[in-house]
C-alpha cells in the first residue's frame, strides 16, 4: 500500500501541469472575465447592469417581488457549482491524453528499464496511472471548481448588491449553497466507472503502440466506423450504423467527459429539464438532480458492460508492459 502511494505521488509530481495548473489557469481566467463583465456592468451605471442567465440584473430591480428576489437567491445556492463546467471539460482532455502517454512515454524515453529495475510489479505501476486517472485528477478538480464557483458567486453577489439587489442573507441561508459541493462530490463515482473503458482502451494502446499512440487511439475506431459505413451504404446490409458510432466509437473516446452519460441515456420527457439540472423557476443547474439523474446509469446493462470491458483492456495494458519488447 505505501508502494502505491508513492506511485501515485509520482504520476502527480510528473504530471502537475495538466493536474493542477491546467485548471488553475482556466479558474483563473474565467473569474478574470466574470469579473470585468460584471462590474463593468455596475461602473457603466444602472442603465446597463450586466446579464445572469439572460436576465438584465438591473431591469429585474425595478420590478422583482420579494417572491422573486428569493427564487433569484435561492438560483445562485442551487446553481453556482455550475459556473465551474468548464473545469470538466479541461478534466476530460487531461485525462485523455494522460492515459494516451501513460505508458507510452516511459517506453519513448527508456524510464521504464529503470522502473524495471526496482521491485515494483507491472501491475502496480499501471493501476497507479489509473487511480491517478479515475480518482486523483477528478478530486483535485472538484476542489478547485468550488473555489472557483464560490469566488464567482461573490463576484455575483457583489455585483448584484451595487446594483440594489442584496442577495447574500438569502443565498448564505440557502442549504443548497453547502450540499452543492458535496453532490457534485458524489458524482465522481459514476464519472469512474463510466470512464472505464475509455481509460482502459487508452491504456491498452499506450502499452502497445510503438509510435503515435494518438492516431491507433482514434484511428483505429474511427476509421472502423467510416470502413462499416460504407460497406452499410454499398451493400445495404441494414445494419445499424449509429449504434456502433455511438457506443463503439463515442463510448470509447470520449467517456472522460463528465456528464456525457446523459447523451446515452436521456431522462424521460416529463423529467428532462430537471435532469438536466434545470430548475424551471430559477434557470440555474440544479446539482440535487444531478446528482440523483447520474446514478440512475448505474442500472443500465451498458454501464457495466463498458465496465468489465475497460477492466479486461486495463489487465491487457499490464500484460503489455510486461511482455512488450523493448527494443
């Protein structure tokens, strides 16, 4: 156990730069924005305010209820985790192209006979570059989008204050101002296990290809969708195309992407703005259902088929690493 903390420690140490910094900047520079937006807005005078979820903050003083100014507070509780998405997206292309060169790079530049050297098995060494994939990166990214949801939300605060609406008692009251954090928390699980395959397949291709792992990553599946396609379109076969697209293709490279589980399994009609983590009333993402749409997947064949499929191709990547000739 001490050995695989330290492999883990390792893989963050050699990967900081997209683990940590990545986000860090892309935080950064979104708060940067909001910020000139929103207090451009205020110095600009009451005439223009600044625009939340399509609403002019300062023509919804004039006229907003105390009903109203609740359900806006009451918004910005539930919703404000959701200021952060783009530090997902910067998750899922990190921990693409980290699980694309995790094996890779260590053949590239011979660290791996060093590494071979020690006493430290195949196995170790790859299921460290995969918890640092499934659970490390996705932990440091949750922190970091709380905080920088939370300063996003003072700055919204702050603006809305200057331009007469003071929202801060409501939305510090708000229980959902404290849960948010915590159910976006409880998400990871499901980001693991659907994130499975994609990772395993990564792995595997990194462990084998000899040169541009990128293009036998995707190549390969992408160009075995065209090559079925054709083949549906000359020789009409009925086959179902958009299936093997979708689920082949689409579930093997791009199951890093938080949240792409909604794409595969829509929630029904009379639930669909909820799932989404729309709340009819405030606009803003509700993380409650979420959270609760999320772990619906869980009951979905296709979640557990993708799950022992991902494991088989990560035992594969171990195997690889042992036997793969080096020279």
């Amino acid at each position: 156990m001490n050995t695989m903390k330290w492999l883990v420690k390792r893989e963050f140490w050699e990967h900081k730069g997209g683990f940590y910094w990545a986000p860090i900047v892309v935080g950064a520079i979104m708060v940067f924005f909001l910020a000139a937006t929103v207090f451009s807005g205020v110095v600009m005078g009451h005439s223009h305010g600044f625009n939340i979820n399509g609403n002019n903050v300062t023509a919804m003083t004039h006229d907003m209820s105390a009903d109203e100014r609740s359900q806006f507070a009451h918004g910005l509780a539930t919703g404000y985790m959701g200021l952060a998405f783009p530090l997902f997206l910067v998750l899922g292309v990190v921990v693409f192209f980290f699980c694309l060169s995790a094996l890779f790079d260590d053949r590239k530049d011979r660290s791996v006979l060093f590494w071979k050297s020690l006493p430290i098995s195949d196995t170790e060494t790859v299921l460290s570059k995969v918890a640092i994939a499934m659970a490390g990166a996705p932990l440091i990214t949750v922190v970091l989008a709380f905080v920088v949801s939370f300063v996003s939300l003072v700055i919204i605060c702050i603006g809305s204050a200057l331009l007469g609406i003071n929202v801060v008692g409501p939305v510090l009251s708000d229980p959902n101002l404290y849960l948010s954090p915590f159910e976006v928390a409880g998400v990871l699980p499901v980001y693991v296990l659907w994130a499975a395959p994609t990772i395993g397949w990564l792995m595997m291709v990194s462990a084998w290809a000899r040169t541009k792992p990128f293009l036998w990553a995707v190549g390969v599946p992408v160009f075995a969708g065209t090559l079925l396609t054709w083949f549906n379109a000359i020789f009409s076969f009925g086959w179902d195309i958009r299936w093997f697209w979708q689920h082949i293709v689409g579930r093997g490279l791009g199951g890093t992407i938080p949240g792409i589980w909604f794409a595969y399994h829509p929630v029904p009609a009379t639930a669909l703005e909820t799932a989404n983590g729309m709340n009819a009333n405030s606009h803003t993402g509700d993380m409650g259902a979420i959270l609760m749409q999320s772990w619906h997947v869980l009951a979905e064949p296709d979640m557990w088929i993708g799950i022992a499929a991902g494991a088989a191709m990560i035992y594969a990547a171990i195997r690889l690493r042992r036997w793969r000739d080096e020279g």
